[in-house]
C-alpha cells in the first residue's frame, strides 16, 4: 500500500509505503503525481517507508520507467525508513538515481523534509 503525505513543503511529494507494493498502487497513487511534477520542472520526492515485503515486476518497471522517461526533472529523493538493506542499497546505488539521494532514519522524517525541500 501507499499513500500520499499531507502537509509537505512546496514542490516537495511526499508518500508513506508499507507492505507490498503493487503496479496498481504505483500506477494510480503515484505516477500521476510525479508525471505532473517532472513536466513542471522539477521533481523533490520523500518516501517513508516502514515496513516492506515487496514490490511486483509491474510496481518496478513503472519505476524505472518514470525515472528515465523524466531523468533530468529529479532534483532530490530523501528515503525515510529503519530497514537497513534499504539504506545500504541506496548508498551502494544512489549514484544511479537521477538528482541527490540520501536516506534518513524513521526519527530523522523532519530532517529529511528539511533536506529534500533545500
């Protein structure tokens, strides 16, 4: 599942995912938002995530796909979450990731609205 957080700072999309990740919930909750934001300009992307057992084939490849499609638009992702493999992933191979990425402890959330708002 994934939802979209209220109250961030402008230009900044914020989402909350837990458990498994869904092309479904990729495609409607979330494209959308980023294809908006890349074709206005710039895309500052926070994601909190507590709990993960997943993502489908489908759920990746909308990823992927919006990250080539729009490379140019990312500025800053701020990964929000406790889930060590995740963070030492993203610092193995942020450097792929369009923009800066930098991952954040669950504690570290307003540090990294802080950060991917900057």
């Amino acid at each position: 599942m994934i939802k979209r957080l209220e109250g961030m700072p402008a230009g900044v999309i914020g989402f909350e995912a837990s458990g498994k990740l869904s092309a479904e919930d990729y495609r409607d909750t979330v494209l959308p938002v980023l294809v908006e934001a890349a074709a206005a300009g710039e895309v500052r992307f926070l994601i909190v995530v507590r709990d993960f057992d997943g993502m489908s084939g489908g759920a990746l490849w909308q990823d992927l796909k919006v990250g080539v499609e729009h490379l140019r638009a990312w500025k800053r992702v701020a990964l929000v979450t406790d889930i060590e493999w995740m963070t030492h992933v993203t610092s193995l191979f942020g450097w792929m990731t369009p923009g800066e990425t930098r991952t954040f402890p669950l504690g570290g959330r307003d540090e990294a609205v802080a950060w991917v708002s900057a």
